[in-house]
C-alpha cells in the first residue's frame, strides 16, 4: 500500500487535529471495507466528518462517493495537500 512518513502524519494532523493512530485505525478498517459500497462510503465519510468536527453535507457526501465509485480519486497522496 503506501508507505507515510511522521512527516505526512505531522501535516495531516496540523490540518485536521486528527492522530497518526487515529489515521491507522481507520486505514485499517477502509482495507477490510469495500470501498466501493456506497454505505460504507457514506459511514466513513460521516467518521472522518466527526473526526475532524466538521459536516459534511449530503450534497458534497455524494459528490466524494462518486468520485470514489467512478476511480476519480487522484493516486498521488501529494495531490490532498
């Protein structure tokens, strides 16, 4: 999979006041989910919504799942930040 530095963890939790652990549990539960389902998409996105305090509307929730669904996802991590 990817391999992330304390460097990568750093700014993400700059971004989003949200822990290395915190990242891993939930990397380790999207590699045992299908991420192509729309309700686990739809489950994980509301998580990371309560995660990192903020809403996220349903207009934009469906916006994210079918990027997902239809492989819009950039594959460069880099990209997000």
């Amino acid at each position: 999979m990817f391999n992330f530095t304390d460097n990568f963890f750093d700014k993400v939790q700059k971004k989003t006041n949200v822990g290395k652990d915190t990242i891993l549990n939930l990397a380790s539960k999207l590699q045992q989910s299908d991420i192509k389902n729309e309700n686990t998409l739809r489950e994980i996105i509301q998580e990371l919504g309560k995660m990192t305090g903020k809403e996220v509307p349903k207009e934009k929730q469906d916006k994210i799942i079918k990027a997902v669904v239809d492989d819009k996802v950039p594959k460069d991590i880099n990209k997000f930040f």
